[in-house]
C-alpha cells in the first residue's frame, strides 16, 4: 500500500527538508519525490500556488513549506504537548525561517560571483547573529528549545544549523543552549539514520 | 478563562490580525497600545525584544503570527481538520510576501519611488494575487470549507489596508467579496470595527 503522505521537491534540502526530518524523527513513511529542474516547468501548473515543496494526502494538496511542515508535525505529534508549547514552537519556527532559510543556502550553493557573495555573507552574518541571540535567550537548556521533549521547532533548528555550521563551523559554540539542541537532535537514532542515508543532492553542500 | 494581555503599538499593523481574532471569538482581552517613547525601556523585558507579544496567565508568546494562531485556536478559527487548518495556515503563508511589497510601498518615504512602487505593486503585483485567491474562495464565501476560519479574517485584514490605497481592487472578484462581506457581519468583528481606535496604519 502507498504511503499516506506523498512530498514533492527539488531534489535539495533547503525547504523541503524540515518536513523530511519530522517524518523522519516520527517513524513516519512517506513518498520523497525529488524532481530536476526539467521535469518542473510541466508540474508547475498543476500546484496550488506554482511552487514547491507541496505535500499530497487524501486527495488535497498542500504548499508552503511552513505550513506543511506543521501539518506533518500535528499529524505526528510533535507540534507542542499543549497550546502554549505549540505557540512557542510556531515563534521559534517564525524567527528562524524567515529569511535566514531562504538567504543561507543560496550564498552557499548559488553564489559565485565574489561581489555578492561579499554582499549577501554580510547580510547573513547580520541575520544569524541576530535570530540566534534572539533563540539562545528562549531556548530551553536542556537540550530542546520547548518543554522537554522534542518538536518540529528543534528540526528546522537543526536544519539552518547545519547549514550555519557548514559556512562557518563552530558558530554554535557561541550559542551553549543552541549547540545542546543540536546535539540533541544530531544524536536522535533516527535522525541521526536519516542524515546518515539522504541523498547528497545536486547542490554543493547538498542545499 | 484565563487572562489575555496584547501588548502592541497603536497601531494597526501586526497587530490588528490577533484585535480581529479576539473579536470574532467574542474573548475579552487587554489591548495595551504602548507610545513609541515607551517602547526602548519595554523592549528588553520582552521575549525577542519585538512586540506584539500576548500573556496568557502568566506566560509570554512572541511572533505576531505565533500568537494569531494560538488566539485562532482559542476563538475556535483554526480549521475543523489537521488538514483544514494546513490550508488555512498555506493560503495565509501565500499573502506573506504581497503584504511585504504592499508595506515596503506604503513605508516608502520617496515620494516618486513610492509612486513607482505603487504602480509596480496595483498593477505587477496585485492582480495574479487575487486571481489566484479568487480560485481558493469558495463561491460560499470561505476560503476553508464551508465555515469561518482565521484565513477569511486574515485576508480581510490585509485587504482592509489594500483598500485604503486601492479602493477598487476587488472589483469584479465575487468570491473574495463574499469573503470580505462575511467577516465584516461577525457580531464581534462588526462590533470592533465600529468601535476600534482609528489609526494611520
């Protein structure tokens, strides 16, 4: 029997792979489509708002990666115990999406001119100064950024992390709460599992 | 109950979309609006040194949206469904960067770059937006559905600014009307636009 949930993405990270990681730490099976940019342009029209990831299940078709990574979460469980926690976790989702998601793997993967690449490390520099202060202050220090268990928020945590770490390591050390999330979360056995066996993708650095 | 208290400016702005949901819910709440010469000795008491934030018994929520969502929930407007309340969140993450543009062309101080971006914006950007939005609205005016939930009150509050630079716009959308209509005849949400603050933006 197919699985109940199906994903469509590039074949990259980035945006996509919140929600790859929440069905990974829920034990959770679905179909990880990952198209190249020539099969896109036919798909594209069939989308409910001409971009990608979307996510299919029971007929309907979701976009926006935020909201389907939510929507996995709440099907899993691991949105937050109660409503405050789900409130926290949407806070922490918020600061650190937008746009530091959007801005960090395209200086790492799709920047080659040296100019910009000046100019947007930059901004990035700005921005994960700032969202990060902004976490650690929050975070919970025991290794989760809500409650004591662990949420969607610490996997799209991990997932900027991760790219924060490859373009310039060891930041998190300036960050103890923030690094014992990411631990955290890197120790996972199925999480740990899933990074282990992803695909690289087409991207340097596998944005 | 427990006790709500919304901290924001007095503005509209980021916070009006939580003034509406509180409404709609009919839940009584502290709407604080704080003067901008209060705001350097608030802001390092706050979560994330932003505002609006909302305190529930005792607990603080940062993050505009977070806190709609949470108050969403409490007014029984998140969606019925795990998966209505994804397409209320996906339709509401769909207007994000069209309200950017919209506010990047209103906080313009150049006068002629604003008029540039204006045009950019009521003619570039706009109308693919509410064509779009046109399709994800039912004909019985909800865009979830078949009932009310905080995307129909979302989409109502951004158009609320919309409107106000560009009257027309939902001209010949009948759908997106219906929607606009309908939220305006909440009993809560009727109340509060008569008696809410009025204020530039």
């Amino acid at each position: 029997m197919a699985p109940k949930y199906k994903l469509t993405y590039f074949d990259v990270r980035s945006r996509g792979e919140p929600t790859r990681l929440i069905f990974a730490a829920a034990g959770v099976e679905y179909e990880d489509v990952r198209l190249t940019f020539e099969e896109w342009p036919p798909i594209k029209p069939t989308t409910p708002m001409g971009n990608l990831p979307i996510l299919e299940v029971d007929g309907v078709t979701l976009s926006q990666s935020m909201s389907i990574a939510r929507f996995v979460a709440r099907e899993t469980g691991l949105d937050g115990k109660n409503k405050l926690e789900k409130a926290q976790a949407d806070a922490f989702v918020d600061e650190l999406e937008e746009p530091l998601a959007a801005k960090l793997p395209v200086l790492l993967g799709f920047t080659t001119d040296e100019k910009e690449k000046e100019e947007k490390a930059k901004e990035v520099d700005q921005l994960i100064e700032e969202k990060l202060g902004k976490c650690e202050k929050l975070s919970g220090s025991n290794g989760y950024l809500v409650g004591n268990s662990l949420l969607w928020c610490d996997l799209v945590f991990y997932n900027i992390a991760y790219y924060i770490e490859v373009y310039k390591p060891g930041t998190l050390q300036n960050y103890p709460k923030l690094a014992k999330v990411y631990a955290t979360v890197k120790a996972n056995p199925r999480i740990a599992k899933w990074v282990a066996e992803r695909p690289a993708g087409q991207y340097q650095y596998g944005v | 109950m427990p006790a709500y208290k919304l901290t924001y400016f007095n503005v509209r702005g980021r916070g009006e979309l939580i003034r509406l949901l509180f409404a709609a819910g009919e839940i009584p709440y502290e709407d604080v609006r704080i003067e901008s010469d209060n705001w350097p000795e608030l802001k390092p008491k706050t979560p994330m040194g932003q505002v609006p934030i909302l305190e529930v018994d005792g607990e603080v929520i940062c993050q505009s949206m977070a806190i709609a969502r949470f108050v969403a929930r409490e007014a029984g407007l998140l969606g019925k469904t795990h998966l209505d309340q994804a397409r209320a969140d996906m339709l509401l993450d769909g207007g994000i960067d069209v309200g950017k543009l919209f506010e990047e062309m209103v906080m313009e101080k150049d006068a002629s770059k604003k008029a540039e971006k204006k045009k950019e914006f009521g003619e570039k950007t706009l109308p693919p937006f509410l064509a779009l939005y046109e399709g994800f609205a039912g004909d019985n005016g909800y865009f979830v559905g078949y009932s009310l939930t905080w995307s129909d009150i979302a989409f109502f509050n951004m158009m609320d600014f919309i409107t106000a630079e560009f009257p027309s716009a939902l001209d010949g959308y009948c759908n997106l009307t219906k929607v606009i209509k309908i939220v305006k005849r909440v009993p809560g949400i009727a109340k509060w636009l008569k008696e809410r603050p009025i204020t530039d933006n």
